[in-house]
C-alpha cells in the first residue's frame, strides 16, 4: 500500500507538471513547490555559461572521513542509512555544515540496483561491500528480477525530494548511479576486486551473454534516473569506476555504447514527457585514453580522474563539453600551505570557463578535515 501511495502521489505531481502556467524547476513531487535555487554555479559550468566563481564538490563528500558520520554509522548499518531518507538526507547534509561547497550529492550507493534486481549486497567492515551469492554463470541470470525494480528503489527518489526541501535552495543536488560495466563487474566478482578477471573472462567467454546482461543493466539504470529527475534531482553522474580494468578497444565495445545508450534514452524519455532535463556527467575512472570518444557520447561534463593532464584532456574534447576534477586524493594528505598550491595550480590549468572542480576519485576515510577547507577556499580563491 506504502509503495502504490507513493506512486500514485508522484503521478499526481508529474500531471501538474504539464500543466504550462505551472514552473517545472519550482515543483516536486510532493505538494510543495522546491526551494528557488540560489547557487546554481554547478549548473552553469555543466552548461558552458558564465560563472560566479568555480564550482566544487568531492566525490564521497558525505562520508568515513567526517566524525559526526561515524558517529551515525555507529548506530545504524550502511544500507539502512542508504534506505531510510532522513538518515540519507542526515548524511548528505553534513559535508555542507561545514564547508562552502557549491553541490550536494544524495547519500545512497551504485550497488543499490544489483539489490533491486534480487542480489544480496552486505557491506562488511575492513573489506566493503559482499555479494555472497554472485552471478557465476549465464544461467544465474535467470535470477535477476528487473520487472519492477525501479519501484524497489523509491526510498532514493524520497530521500531525494526531502533533500531538495532540507537545502532550502543552498545548491543544486546531484543524483548517480554506477554504470552497466562497473554494476556488471560487482555482480559477477561477489565485491570488489583489484583485477576483474572473472568478470573480464565473461566477456570472452559469454559474449552474447555479457551483450544481455549489459543490457539489462542499462534498461534499469535509465529508469532508475527518470526516477531521480522525476524526484527533484538537478544533475546526474555516472560511475564507470571499473573501465580502469579495461583496455581503450574493451572500452569502446562494453562500455560506451552502454553509456550512450542511458544518454540518448533518459533524454529522449524526459523530452516525450515534457521533463526538463538536467545536465549529465560521465565519470569513467581509467579511461583516459577514450575522452575523445566520450566526449561524443553527449554528456554535458566528464570527470578526470587525477592520471588525466588537464591541458591534453581540453585540448581532445574540444571547448564544448566542461571537464570535472582532478586532483589526485592522495594530495589531501599533504601540508596545508603544499594543498593550497597544487589546488591552485590545478584550477588555473583548467581555467574558469566550463570547469567544475573535484578529486581524480573519491576522498579517502583518514583525510584530514583542514584539508577539505583548504580545498574549498583555493578552489574560489584561484582565479
């Protein structure tokens, strides 16, 4: 009944949506209309429009670096944070207490979709997430579940309409999801792994297979976006974490048809129903060597991870795609004054115009604190 509720509230709110006197970027999909956004420098950089100072945010912001989200993982297990939208919100919000961040990104995890289609997914302490039954072989495909799995993941679209009010307009929120390769590589590994070699191996062994299981990856993460755009979210990343596992023609034949595939549909899905779309950055960890085949996939910005020279990645993509990143997490860890330097040496490279900045990845667990206010503050203060 919870479920069909919800639904059925969402319907209601996506029908006023149509309506022409009414302002898309003011509703959501609750019976109040959002908070007016009142930093929208995220957006203008993903749009190549002209910028009050230059964006940042960290990847895992809201995270094991931070005391008070230890001190809320003390009490409550990893997923059930993930499930339970004000938990989620409490978490997302903490980043933003304390530093001047100009973005938000919804507490969730890229592995709720393989729980959606009917695997188990535990997070175990000192080793990250588990799959204790994974899919070994092409018949275990049998036991994915994607009819209606988009429903099962409602707690990440309320959490996301309650985050949008909690922020009272402060930035914009970014919704995510990992992509087709990466979900595929978890599934099949049982976690993470430094090698992917079974995963790999299905490539080569079950191609048409792996061709069908990417397949239905890619099917439930576009729902799974319409969702979150449909719920209030004014940006969207995609994970490709594990493209470093493959070579620039594996790249090319698992990934990126994939990853345009969940463009060119949300975009087309969003348009036939009358939903203003959100600009959508690709993040392909590794894959440094394809940015001139991603930049014609026909996402607005894409992340670097910290390998990738700014100059070289600008001068591949061209001036019409805004570049996201880069500094290498590691850097944290240095002197305050070293930080403030390489930040901005960093920001200079990449210039004003078409740049969001953030790490090559996401921030580590012992970061220190004064770091990320270093960060933050060079980042505005560069140029």
């Amino acid at each position: 009944m919870k479920d069909a509720k919800s639904v059925g509230l969402r319907l209601m709110c996506w029908w006023l949506l149509l309506l022409p006197q009414v302002k898309t970027d003011q509703i959501s999909s609750c019976s109040q209309p959002f908070p007016v956004l009142k930093n929208d420098n995220l957006l203008r950089a993903a749009r190549g429009e002209v910028v009050d100072r230059v964006p940042v945010w960290v990847m895992r912001q809201a995270g094991r670096y931070l005391p008070e989200f230890q001190e809320l993982r003390k009490q409550h297990d990893f997923f059930t944070v993930c499930r339970t939208p004000e938990l989620a919100c409490e978490v997302t919000m903490q980043p933003l207490r304390r530093f001047d961040l100009d973005a938000s990104i919804i507490f969730s995890d890229i592995l709720v979709i393989p729980q959606a289609l009917g695997l188990t997914v535990e997070m175990h302490a000192g080793v990250g997430p588990v799959l204790p039954q994974p899919i070994v072989v092409p018949e275990d495909l049998k036991r994915l579940t994607p009819d209606g799995a988009v429903s099962r993941l409602g707690y990440v679209g309320d959490a996301i309409t309650m985050m949008r009010h909690k922020l009272e307009g402060r930035v914009p929120l970014i919704g995510f999801t990992g992509a087709p390769w990466t979900l595929m590589g978890y599934m099949i590994e049982g976690g993470g792994s430094k090698t992917m070699s079974k995963a790999k191996a299905w490539l080569n062994d079950y191609p048409e297979d792996s061709k069908l299981f990417l397949n239905l990856l890619t099917d439930a993460i576009v729902d799974y976006l319409e969702m979150q755009v449909k719920a209030g979210a004014q940006m969207l990343q995609v994970f490709e974490s594990s493209a470093e596992h493959l070579s620039k023609e594996q790249f090319l034949q698992w990934g990126t048809p994939y990853l345009k595939r969940i463009r060119d549909e949300l975009v087309d899905r969003l348009t036939k129903k009358a939903i203003p779309l959100v600009p959508m950055t690709l993040f392909a960890k590794g894959a440094g060597h394809s940015l001139k085949e991603q930049s014609e996939l026909g996402y607005d910005v894409l992340g670097l991870d910290w390998t990738v020279d700014p100059l070289e990645a600008r001068n591949v993509v061209g001036p019409n795609i805004t570049l996201q990143g880069n500094l290498d997490p590691q850097d944290m860890y240095r002197d305050p004054e070293e930080l403030r330097n390489l930040t901005t040496e960093m920001v200079h490279k990449f210039g004003k115009s078409r740049y969001i900045a953030n790490l090559g990845h996401g921030i580590t667990p012992q970061t220190p604190i004064t770091s990320m206010e270093v960060l933050v503050e060079a980042v505005h203060k560069a140029l």
